[in-house]
C-alpha cells in the first residue's frame, strides 16, 4: 500500500510515501492539523476530521480545527506531522498539541488539549464525516465494545431516517466502516479516552454526510486542566475487512461464551 500525506498549503506542503501493496491511501491535511479528506482509489473513506469545542446546548462552537480564524497552529520542525497552536474564540482559550504518524496503511493520531480558562461547554469531541453520496444505502458499519462484549451494526440509511442517530454509546472499542467499493476505514478508540460516540445522519441537518463524534469532555472545564487522546485509523482492503470482522465476532461469542460459563450456578448431582 502506497500511503501519502498532503499539507494543504504551499507552505506547508509535506508528502510521505510508503509502499505497500496495490492500494494507494491519501492522508489530506489542513495547516492547522485537521484531516480534510482520506482517500482510496478515488473513493472517499473520511473527510473532515478536526478538533471542536461546542458550546452549551450546541448553540455553535467556540472554536473548531477546521476554521483557521479560531485557530492559532503552528507545524513542527523538520517537517515531523506535529501541530502546537490554541483553539480560541469567545474569551475560551485551549492550548493543544496534535501528533500524526503514518504507519503503512494506517494513521495514528495523538492529541493533547489543555484549558487557559474556566468555561462550559456542551463537549470537546473529535469528529468526522462519510458523504452520504454514494453510500446512503450501501456503505454499511459495525462496531464493537470490548467491555460490554456488544457487537452493534447497520447500513448507513437510504433516506434520512425518523431516528438520526444510528449509535450512541458510552464508550466503544471499535467502528469499522466498508464503502460499497469493500475498502474500509477502521477507528480503534481503545485509547480514546472517551466519554461518549455518536454516530448520527446529519442529513437531520441539512448536511449530505453521515458523522462520527467522538467526546471528550463535556460540563466544565477548569483552567490547567488537561484532556488527552489517541487514535489509530487503518485502511483496510475488502478482504482483510472481512477478516477482521470476522475475528472480532468469533472473539466476542468466545468472551461471551466464558462469562456465561463462569456466571453459571453451581450445579450438584444430589444433596442428602
């Protein structure tokens, strides 16, 4: 798989290419660290994966990666994938330090968010999107919980649906979506630090895209008081998605299988 990594700006034009296999897997990013798209054989597997603060009773966002006016960044050194910069907006202030590293066919991305004051906030989430173009109807997604041993799954809807939100959990280990191409863009969240995922049809809003959120924080935050996370995406090819699939059933019915075993009551032959 060939894997390149753009900086969508002159000035900060960076490409890193790996080989690896036939696939080729293009990593866009904006100046200030956020994904503008990801990329398959002309196909898109995510766009728009940015850092938002939003403020209470999601009445708009203080700050938001996407939109250079509330954002401070700067690029690291010797041209490393690292941005340093403050979200800003409003009188809040967020110093953050974001970190990608491409690995083959996968991005690990790290983040570090610290208060410079004391607000509310509705959340401090991670998200991103799908275009529904394409894949309203086809693309499908499962995800899995590791703790609860739940494995949960749908087709992303045809038509905007009565109920907009597909999922939403407390927290999950695993989401994998297949485009109906079979290439796939898996999320491992198990190092997320997550307080809650939504994956919802933002259609709801007038929006032809299906979106990801991942949460962070929500309620207060106090000034120094620091919120970190990290996140693996990989691409996977329409065989090694079914694989993986595969194995996680498999190894979620044996987790199943053990805990039921060992929540059995004892049974005795007789007692006299």
């Amino acid at each position: 798989m060939r894997t390149t990594v753009l900086i969508s700006s002159a000035i900060l034009a960076l490409m890193h290419s790996i080989s690896f296999g036939q696939l080729a897997v293009d990593w866009e990013f904006t100046p200030t660290g956020a994904i503008i798209s990801a990329n398959i054989s002309g196909a898109t597997l995510a766009q728009n994966l940015s850092a938002v603060i939003v403020k209470p009773g999601w009445q708009g966002s203080y700050a938001d990666q996407l939109k250079p006016e509330n954002v401070k960044a700067a690029q690291g050194r010797n041209g490393d994938l690292v941005w340093k910069g403050v979200l800003h907006g409003d009188g809040v202030s967020v110093a953050f330090v974001q970190k990608a590293m491409v690995k083959r066919n996968e991005l690990l991305m790290g983040y570090e968010f610290r208060s410079e004051t004391d607000f509310a906030l509705e959340t401090l989430m991670l998200r991103c999107f799908l275009p529904t173009d394409g894949n309203a109807g086809k693309a499908r997604w499962v995800a899995f919980d590791e703790f609860s041993l739940e494995v949960f799954s749908g087709t992303f809807p045809e038509k905007l649906p009565e109920r907009y939100h597909l999922l939403t959990r407390s927290n999950l280990s695993w989401l994998m979506w297949v485009l109906p191409s079979g290439h796939a863009l898996l999320f491992d969240l198990r190092e997320g630090n997550l307080v809650g995922v939504n994956l919802q049809d933002d259609r709801r809003f007038g929006i032809n895209a299906f979106e990801l959120q991942l949460h962070l924080l929500g309620g207060k935050w106090r000034a120094g008081e620091k919120v970190t996370s990290k996140l693996q995406l990989q691409v996977l090819p329409e065989s090694e998605a079914i694989r993986w699939e595969r194995k996680m059933q498999d190894a979620i019915e044996r987790e199943r299988t053990i805990l039921i075993q060992k929540r059995a009551p004892l049974r005795l032959n007789s007692v006299k």
